[in-house]
C-alpha cells in the first residue's frame, strides 16, 4: 500500500498544476454627476458600468446603463484618481438614444495589469453635448 501514497499525491499536486486558480477580474462603476472632474456634471445623470476580463479573448467586456443625461456623445475609461481628471485609455461605444451601450475591447497587457492592480485610480466617463468634459463619472473599483 506504501506505492499508492506517493501516486495519488503525486496526481493531486497534477491536478492542481494542471487547473491553476484564476482570479475573476471584475470591476464596476457607479456614475454620477456629483462625482465629474471638472465640474460640474450632470446633476440628474446616474449609471453604472461594469467591465469584465474575457481571459479567452484577452479582452475587457463592458455594459454601460445610463439615465437622465442629454444624448451621449463619447464613453471612456480614464487613468485618474478620485477628484483627478486623467487622460481616456480606453473608449467605450457610446450609449444609444435609450443609455444603454456595450461591446469588447483590446487592451495592452500593460493596461491591463494597472487595473488589476490599482482599479480605483481608473474612471468611467460619460460626456454628453451640454457637458462635455463628463456628463457622469464614477471610478473602477472590484
């Protein structure tokens, strides 16, 4: 019997290598008007977004829901802390006439892993034509 200790264990540590954990990348965003930098936003606009890590495509999968802002005329993802403006680094499709966008998009691994690693200093931003520094804003967070 001694033999089969050594066998199962050595199968389980196979196991184990063979189906290593992966980490759900999941990130979402409650925007808001009162939370746009430079101000001011859209003091009715609300949303959320949500964006998920599609390991198979290596790509971000996003949803956009938004409500009480004029047309929407851009979406992205900007680097920038709360209270900061930042640069977009991704743009997102623009939501329709009923707020509503969503899609796929390419990232650089680079990208990627500074979300992974600091979400909360990355936004979503919703620019609308009678705001179009941001209509909505609300940072990444898991």
């Amino acid at each position: 019997m001694k033999p089969i200790v050594p066998i199962l264990l050595g199968a389980c540590a196979i196991a184990g290598l063979a189906t290593p954990a992966m980490a759900q990348e999941s990130y979402s965003a409650d925007l808001s008007g009162a939370a746009e930098v430079p101000g001011p936003g859209d003091p009715d606009g609300a949303g959320i977004a949500t964006l998920d890590w599609d390991s198979e495509d290596e790509q971000f999968c996003y949803a956009l829901s938004i409500d009480d802002i004029d047309p929407a005329t851009a979406a992205h993802i900007h680097r920038g802390a709360a209270g900061e403006a930042g640069p977009p680094v991704i743009t997102l499709e623009t939501p329709d006439a009923d707020g509503g966008s969503d899609g796929c998009v390419e990232v650089s691994s680079s990208l990627r892993r500074e979300i992974r690693e600091n979400p909360g200093g990355f936004y979503v931003n919703v620019h609308s034509e009678p705001h179009p520094a941001g209509a909505v804003r609300g940072q990444l967070e898991r």
